[in-house]
C-alpha cells in the first residue's frame, strides 16, 4: 500500500500563494502517476495537476490553473509539491495528493484512475 500524507494548506488572501507538500511512503519512481486534485463543499473531485515521474516529469493541469499553478518533485525527501500562486477564491477547495500503477506517458486528470489517496489538506482564499 502506497502512504500519502499532504502539507501546507491554509488561508490567504486573493492573490497570494501557498506551496503544498506531499511526502511518499515510497520511491515515487514505482509510481506511474501522480497529481493534486481538489474537491470543494458540494462539489465532485477535479484533477489540478498531475505528472509522469518515470516519463521525464510529463506534467498536466488543468485548464483553470495552467500559468499559476506549478507540480515538482523532490526524489532524494520523497516529495511532491504544488506551488499555487496568485490565488482565486474558486481554488478554496480540501487539496488531495494521489498516486496510481497505472496511466500512459501523459497522466490523467480524471479521479476515479488514481488508487492512493493522501488525507487532504484545506486551502481556504478569501476576496
């Protein structure tokens, strides 16, 4: 079983930024895929971001987040990051990391494909 747990959530202001974290409980290189999705109050579960860590780090975001939101990674802390910048109310949402054996050299935005899910972390932006 793959072990995701996420960091760095908070609350801030319209237009700033927050870096959030997510540690592996395994070499993320056995991993096919891994992303950020989000799910806001009442909302269903959306992709953000994801990448291809045996693919020369693909990466995919989604339409909503492309310039302002950036995926990494970090091999040697077992580490993930999304750096979200110049934040919009619409991105308060809990914030998941998630991982899969499975997926082609570009990775889905697509929930239900991703088997390992984080426990979320809230992003709270205020107008």
């Amino acid at each position: 079983q793959v072990q995701l747990v996420e960091s760095g959530g908070g609350s801030v202001q319209a237009g700033g930024s927050l870096r959030l974290s997510c540690g592996a409980s395994t070499s993320i290189y056995i991993l096919n895929c891994m992303g950020w999705f989000r799910q806001a109050p009442g909302k269903e579960r959306e992709g953000v971001a994801t990448f291809r860590p045996g693919s020369g780090d693909k990466t995919s975001y989604a339409d909503s987040v492309k310039g302002r939101f950036t995926i990494s990674r970090d091999i040697g802390k077992k580490m993930i990051y999304l750096q979200m910048n110049n934040l919009k109310p619409e991105d308060t949402a809990a914030y998941f990391c998630a991982a899969a054996f499975t997926g082609g050299d570009s990775c889905n935005l697509y929930p239900p494909a991703y088997a390992y899910w984080g426990q979320g972390t809230q992003v709270t932006v205020s107008s």
